[in-house]
C-alpha cells in the first residue's frame, strides 16, 4: 500500500480567490507550506489546525470549497 506523503488544506477568501496550504510529512516531522505567501513552518503536532489557522489569520480565508 502506497504511503501519503502530502496533503493540503484548502480555503477561499471573500473575494473569490483560492489559498493553498501543503501540508507534507518525512516520518513523524511535518512542514506547512503556504503556496500563496511562501509562508512555511514545521508542526508536529495538528499541522492542519495550523495551515487553517495561517490562511485565517493571514488571508482571511475561512470558506471551505468542500462544504461550499
């Protein structure tokens, strides 16, 4: 079975416009990376509760494309 190694959490702002946080893991480190701002960051622990809290806090982007 192939192991995952990346992921991303996804948001919009009000605006319309799409912001990218990747999320990609090498054994139990893990490194948020932001594809709009550069932004970057090693999270250990909840590195998805982070990328989210990123794209709130520095683009104001809160709408989930999925529940959109």
């Amino acid at each position: 079975m192939p192991q995952i190694d990346s992921s991303k959490v996804s948001r919009w702002d009000l605006h319309g416009r799409a912001h990218v946080v990747r999320v990609q893991r090498t054994g139990v480190r893990r490194t948020i990376r932001c594809d709009t701002c550069g932004w970057h960051r090693g999270a250990q622990f909840l590195p998805w509760l982070k990328a989210q809290e990123h794209l709130a806090q520095a683009h104001q982007a809160t709408v989930d494309p999925a529940r959109a």
